[in-house]
C-alpha cells in the first residue's frame, strides 16, 4: 500500500469524527490510487462513488494539511471533479 493513501485514510477519519456524511465520495490521487469516504468513515478503495475528486498527491496534501481551499484547487484547475457537485461542496465544508 501506499504511504500517501495510509496517510489520506488517517488524516481523513480524523476530520470526519463527529460529522454525518450521507454519501460516497472518492478522492482519486494521481500515481497514488483512491480513498473512499462514506458514512463509515474513510478506506483505501476504488470502488463506484457519487463524486469523484482528482488530484496529484501535493495538491491533496496541501488541502489536508489546510494550506490550499479545496474550492480554490478547483477553480484553479488543480482539482478536477467528476459528479454530484454537492456531495463535492459538503466534503470541501467537511475539509476545510
């Protein structure tokens, strides 16, 4: 396994103590591989999701890590997003 999708899985579980996310979510790392996030927390997975949020691993890093707004990583071009553009803005809240 990759150290950067344990890192995700860790980083991600911290932030979703307490919340009540009702959907699945996968944030898809460039040479990396994905995490799934759904109401039982976050997992190393590839499986089907209601949105799917693509980044390289330093831009991932620096939207846990709270240095880059994922909204702006959007904007930007440095996240690109596949669906429910909802689910997409209830995960950012979740992040940020």
């Amino acid at each position: 396994m990759s150290d950067i999708l344990d890192q995700a899985v860790t980083e991600l579980n911290q932030k979703l103590v307490g919340s009540a996310f009702d959907g699945v979510a996968k944030f898809s790392i460039t040479d990396e591989g994905s995490v799934i996030i759904d109401a039982d927390g976050a997992r190393i997975s590839d499986e089907e999701a209601d949105v799917t949020l693509s980044a390289t691993a330093e831009v991932f890093q620096e939207i846990m890590e709270g240095d880059q707004n994922p909204t702006s990583a959007f904007m930007t071009g440095k996240l690109s997003v596949d669906g429910d553009m909802g689910m997409a803005m209830k995960l950012a809240g979740l992040l940020s």
